[in-house]
C-alpha cells in the first residue's frame, strides 16, 4: 500500500511559499486496487501530495513508504519511480516520440527491457487505453484526449502498481475528459490498478472509492463520495463545488421536495425523480 505519516512540506528559501506549509500533518493509507480522488482548491496542497508519491518530493518531515520503501532512501527512488508512474495535465510534456508506439516503448526500452517485452508492453498498454489502432499515428497528430491516453500507456508500459495523475483533464474539452475517465475506470476496475487522481472537477471524484478533501496542507475530509459530496455547504464554504446532481437535490428539497441529498450519480438522481413522478 501507499502509507503517509505525519507528512509535512514547505518549498525551499528563495521560493514565494518558502516559509509556509505546504503539507501539514499529512495521515493516509491508500489500499491496493482502491481509486481514490483528492480535491481542493489551487493552493490547498493536492498537487504537492502528489508529486510525494514517487518521490519527485521528498519529505521536510514525516514519511512516505511506497510498498514499505521510503521514498527519503535515494538508493530506493527508481524501484519506487517504477511502482509508481505519473501522468501530468499537459501530455505534450510526456510524449518524447513521433510515432505513438514509440513513444510508449520509450520508457521500457530506457529500462533495459528485452524487445518481446517491450513489444508486448506497448501492444498491452495501448490496448489498455484503446488507442491500439492508432499505434503507427504522429503524436502531434491526435486530439487532447487521445495524446492524454498515449502518456498513459507511457507509464503503463512501465508496469506500475499505482498510477498517480495530477489532474490529467485540466486542459481537455469535455469529449477528451471522457475518453480520459473512461480510460481511467478501466485501469482501476478491469486491471485492477491502484489510482489516485487529483482533480478540480467534482463529477470525477464522484467516480472514486475514497475521496480526500484538503484545505489549507490537511486532511480535512474524506469519506465515499456520498459521505463527503452530502456535506456540500461545508464544502461551498472552502470554496468548492459539488456535482450537479447533489446541486439539484438540495435544489428540489429546498422547493419541498422530499428526495434523498446523497445522490452522487446521475442515474441515482434520474432514480429520485422517477419517484416524484
């Protein structure tokens, strides 16, 4: 599993944050094969969280033990790097190569991985992210969401055990965060991968086993997505929001309506309207 204790961090002197936390006091534990999103608005300390788990951080304090190695042990950070992959919001800072399998082999090859691994790698990972058929395509050539899913088949030709991606939908239109989401549901649900996603967008931690809420460089919520999204004047008090689905229930029981609040998807929410009607 992922551990964290008592994780604390702050940018070194010189930076215009350097004398304050960026992480506090961090306590999680992240199960094998669990999809866990964390939210929070800019400046709250999610990305930062992030970049902890394969040790592009290291800690000012506490630790971070990735399958019990400490990511503090530099003799330990490549095995970690390969436990752990990372997808960023830009794929053009991922993509190295100027035919998709290419760049998906680029990882492996550099890892001194035999060619019939490397090939059943990339012809795995690309199938993985339904992106197979566009294997011998130019990079610059796809759309947003097809080059976010090309670097996720870059890290997942690495075999990792967790996927980490820092809000990965960031700069995609809504027909690229799908293809991503889709992408990203099957790795956890069907490959059976860890995933921690860091997103600004409600309705995709509404996906998530877990949800972690941070504020400040803290914890300050974390539960199932309709333990967390049903405390949404809380949340609108940090500055967040709550899926449109949670809006149009308070909306409907605020007009007299009796309809349950924990209504996180939108087939649970059509089901609450069924009954109205």
């Amino acid at each position: 599993m992922i551990q964290v204790e008592n994780l604390t961090y702050r940018y070194p002197k010189g930076d215009d944050h350097a004398q304050t936390y960026v992480l506090d006091g961090i306590d999680i534990k992240i199960q094998p094969g669990e999809f866990v999103a964390v939210v929070g608005h800019n400046g709250s300390g999610k990305s930062t969280l992030a970049k902890h788990f394969n040790g592009i951080l290291l800690p000012a304090g506490g630790k971070v033990y990735i399958d019990s190695l400490d990511t503090a042990d530099r003799a330990l950070l490549f095995e970690i790097r390969r436990r752990v992959g990372m997808v960023f919001q830009n794929p053009d800072n991922q993509i190295v190569a100027t035919i998709v399998e290419e760049d998906v082999a680029f990882a492996p090859e550099n890892l001194g991985v035999a060619p019939e691994e490397i090939r059943r790698r990339v012809d795995w990972a690309l199938k993985a992210v339904g992106m197979y058929d566009k294997r011998m395509h130019a990079p610059h050539l796809l759309s947003g969401g097809q080059k976010q899913r090309v670097a996720i088949a870059g890290v997942l030709a690495m075999t990792p055990a967790y996927i980490v991606l820092d809000e990965p939908t960031a700069m995609l239109d809504p027909v690229g965060r799908r293809e991503v989401l889709d992408t990203v549901l099957k790795l956890n649900r069907q490959e059976h991968m860890t995933v921690i996603l860091i997103t600004h967008f409600m309705e995709e931690a509404a996906l998530a086993d877990r949800v972690l809420v941070m504020q400040d460089g803290r914890i300050c919520m974390q539960g199932t997505p309709k333990e967390v999204f049903v405390q949404a004047r809380a949340l609108k008090s940090m500055g967040l929001d709550v899926p449109q689905t949670i809006e149009l229930m308070y909306a409907l029981k605020a007009a007299g309506l009796n309809v349950a609040l924990d209504t996180v998807t939108a087939e649970e929410c059509a089901e609450e309207i069924m009954k109205l009607i």
